[in-house]
C-alpha cells in the first residue's frame, strides 16, 4: 500500500520556496486574492489550481484533493 500525502497549498508553496507574491504575479491576480485561494483553496478555478500545481512542481491531486 503506497501512503498517499496531503499538502495544504501553503505547505507546497513552502515546500517549493515560493512566494504569495510570486504566484499571484503568475495567475494576475492581486496577493490579497491569492491569500484568500491559499486560505480556501476550494474557490481557486481548476485553470488557477493547475497553473499553481504545475508553478510549484507538485501534483495537482497532492495539493487540491489529498491523493
């Protein structure tokens, strides 16, 4: 059985070394936006959230969905 890992989006930026500010330059959208995303990732589009992942070089499934 391969353990599946969880990451809030925060910890994969963390993770990634990336800043708020990097990201949301990356989606156009203002840092405050990002924050908010970043607090409830469940209202970032799927378009945001696979521009994130692929930003970060994190699985979209690993950040967004736990699996």
């Amino acid at each position: 059985m391969v353990a599946t890992v969880n990451l809030t989006l925060k910890q994969a930026r963390l993770i990634s070394e990336k800043k708020q500010k990097e990201i949301a330059s990356l989606l156009g959208v203002h840092i405050r936006t990002y924050r908010k995303i970043e607090k409830n990732p469940e209202i970032a589009t799927v378009k945001q959230a696979k521009s994130i992942s692929n930003f970060l070089g994190i699985s979209y499934n690993e950040i967004f969905f736990g699996s």
